[in-house]
C-alpha cells in the first residue's frame, strides 16, 4: 500500500454528494443561468454538475 495521507474536512459536511449540499455552494447567488455559486471553485454550476469536489485540505 502507497503512504497514508491524513485529509482535514472543512467546517461542516464534505462534499462528495453533489453541490446542493455542500458549505462551499451559495444557492441564493445565482448567475443568468440559475446556477448557484461556489465559494470553493469560484465558478456557477447547477447542484447535479459537479458529483464529489476536492474541497479538502491535507494536514
């Protein structure tokens, strides 16, 4: 097996789901497409386009 690699979630639930449930997504900031934001990737995406993200941290 390859190292261990110890990951720290960020405040509240990770996101693995999709955006509708993540810390990182602000649903009332919506672009001309009725996207919602994301503070993490710094883009608009709808909640079902991005399945999982990479919002963590290494420690």
């Amino acid at each position: 097996m390859g190292e261990k690699v110890k990951v720290k979630i960020p405040a509240g639930i990770f996101c693995g789901g999709n955006c509708s449930d993540c810390i990182y997504y602000e649903p009332r900031n919506r672009d001309g497409n009725g996207r919602g934001y994301c503070n993490y990737y710094g883009s608009h995406y709808y909640p079902s386009e991005r399945q999982g993200c990479l919002s963590y941290k290494r420690i």
